[in-house]
C-alpha cells in the first residue's frame, strides 16, 4: 500500500501536475527494481550502498532511463505522448525475458537482505518502518518539488505550454525534466518493491502495473497532492478484500473507476473537498441529512450492482452454470432502481440548499435600493 502511495504520487507529477498522461510508467518501476536487485547483490548491504540505500540504485536508474525516454517521448504531446510512453514500455517488456543477464529470463533475480548498519532486516517489521521512512521522505520531497519553480512551470506545461513557449521557457527541456524527476521517484518506489520481496521478476513491466497507477491515480484525483496516495491505498486494500469473495474483483474495480470518471472527475480527494466548501457555506447540520442520504445511496447502488454482477456471474460462468432465482434478481434490480431514487433526492437537496444560500444575495441589491 505504501509503495503504491509513493508510485502514484510519482506518476502524478507528470500527469496531474505537468498534464502528460503517460501509459507506460511501469517501465521506470521495473528499471528501479531491476537496478535495486543488482546493487543488492553487488554490495551485499555494506560498501556504498548499505541496505536502507539500496533504492538510491532504483532512483539513479529511473532518471537516466526517464531522461533518455523523456527525450523522445515528449517530442510530442497528447495522445502521441501517451502510445510513445506505452510503446517504451511494451518494448522492455518484450525484451526484458530474453536479456537473462539483466532481467534473469522468466525466471527474473533474487537476492537477500543483508545485515547493515546494526539492523538484520530479517523481520517484516523492520522491513515496513524502512520503507515507511522512505515514502514520508519521498512524498516530502516531491511536495517540495510542486513549489519550486520547476513545479510551478509544470502546472504551465499543463495549462498552456504554447504561452510558456511565447515567454521564452525551452518547452521540451522542462518537460523532460518534469518526465525524469516522475521516472526517478517511480524508481525509488521499484527498489522499495525489491526490498520487500527480495526479488524482481519482468512482470513488473506489465501494461497492468501502467494501468494501475492510472486508475489508482484519477480515482484518488490528480488535483490534490495526496490524492493518489489516497486512491491507491482504497484500491490496494479493495483488490486483498474483494478478490478473497468474488472472481469478478477486476469488474468491479472497473465499474468504480468508469464510475468516477463520470461522475467525480476530481476524483475522492476532490469530493472531499468539495464537500468542505459545502459544509463551510451551508453548516453541518444544515448537510447532515444530505450526507446519509448519500451513504444510503451509494449503499443501495453498490449492492445492487454487485447482486446483479455476481447473478450474471452464476449465469454465464464456464466453472458451472448454476440458476439463479428471479427473486435475487428482483432484489438486485430494486436495490439498483431505490439507488437512483436516492440520487435524485441527493441533487435535489443540494440544489434546494443552493437556493437558499443564493435568495438573500438575490435580495440584496433590492435592499440596498431602498430609500433610507
């Protein structure tokens, strides 16, 4: 879950911060785990590189490989920036099992963690305060980094990259800067991978680790610095929760990430804090019932959509067909059908609280019209 937090957080400063939606970002990962891995049976925890540095060796192979693909890929933007970004990353991905002397063949590279600096890091125990320490410090950083003036000339890259042009700025130097600063830290959380598991293997290219930090990134939102730490903690924790009940986990993943693309495109940060804006304007109590209302809608529409999901499930499953009752179905589909209702009173609550906020400015100037 941590190191998904930092991954996501690294991908977000190329793609919320600098507006470059990258559909290849697992190639940085696995190159960081791939240089962590090396240097961890290079070094044996001691020499240059104790231990608890190790992913130093992921983040110093992620902004060399992040520069040189950088360099290429942001020749061109939009959707030409993001299938150049996910051709890199299929082409390691491809070649990676046939390099043995690099990436071990199918079979990938194992290492252990040695003893370094008076601390074993034989337990898991140790293992997680490492890379807990890791992940606040990286996330420190790349906070930092959103403040600086590269940071602020990435939100420029995003918003209008032809005015920074017109003002002088090298619009291809900054986004290659912005593309290594986010391929670096993707490495940093590779190595941490490799410190947890002691091994790296080339699935770590996989186009589904790219996807993941995409959808773990938009439903925590991108607007919002801890936002797809957020996202990805939700989705890390729903896939070892849901996967242990229903086959169909990975539908239901991506019914939620259709979900709120359509309707919260600011993601779960950005709900929040739209609904701090609606609690300091209206007051709590006055959007209490509004937020039950809400839990209760989204309760219904979720178990209705999950009966009806785990019904076709039963129906059309090549494991063995099983019938379902028209009962189960007619639950499900009312369950779906009192969801809805309850949205609609959710949009006519807030619109009703809307309108109250807005009659006494409506009447103001009327008062102020009025003879003393």
């Amino acid at each position: 879950m941590l190191i998904a937090a930092l991954f996501a957080c690294a991908y977000n400063v190329l793609c919320g911060q600098a507006g470059m939606l990258s559909f290849g970002h697992a190639a940085y990962f696995g190159v960081g785990a791939f240089a962590t891995i090396h240097a961890m049976n290079a070094f044996a925890g001691t020499g240059l590189l104790p231990t608890p540095l190790l992913p130093l060796a992921g983040a110093a192979a992620g902004l060399v490989i992040g520069a040189i693909a950088g360099w290429f890929a942001t020749q061109r933007t939009g959707t030409y920036f993001a299938m150049i970004t996910l051709a890199i990353a299929e082409l390691l991905h491809s070649l990676a099992p046939h390099l043995k002397s690099l990436f071990g063949g199918e079979a990938g590279v194992s290492g252990m963690r040695m003893p370094s600096l008076g601390v074993t890091f034989g337990s898991t125990t140790q293992v997680y305060y490492l890379v807990l320490a890791w992940v606040l410090a990286c996330l420190a950083l790349l906070y930092f980094f959103t403040r600086t003036p590269l940071g602020r000339l990435a939100l420029g890259l995003r918003e209008n990259s032809h005015r920074l042009a017109f003002l002088g700025y090298d619009v291809h130097k900054l986004g290659v800067m912005v593309f290594a600063i986010s391929a670096m830290f993707s490495g940093i959380a590779g190595g941490l991978q490799v410190l947890n598991n002691e091994a790296a293997n080339y699935v770590v290219f996989d186009a589904a680790v790219s996807a993941a930090v995409v959808l773990n990134t938009y439903i925590g939102g991108t607007k919002v610095f801890l936002g797809p730490a957020l996202g990805a903690a939700l989705m890390t924790f729903f896939g070892y929760a849901v996967s242990d009940l229903t086959r169909s986990w990975l539908l239901y993943q991506g019914v939620l990430f259709v979900l709120v693309m359509m309707f919260m495109p600011d993601g779960l940060a950005g709900l929040a804090t739209k609904a701090a804006a609606l609690r300091r304007r209206h007051g709590g109590a006055a959007l209490l019932p509004v937020l039950l209302v809400a839990l209760a809608a989204g309760a219904a529409c979720s178990a209705g959509v999950a009966g009806i999901v785990e019904s076709l499930h039963r129906t059309f499953s090549p494991d063995g067909r099983a019938p379902v009752p028209p009962l189960a179905w007619a639950g499900a589909i009312a369950l779906l059908a009192a969801g809805a209702a309850l949205v609609w009173t959710v949009r006519r609550l807030l619109a009703r609280l809307e309108g109250r906020a807005d009659r006494p400015a409506a009447a103001l100037p009327a008062a102020e019209g009025e003879p003393a």
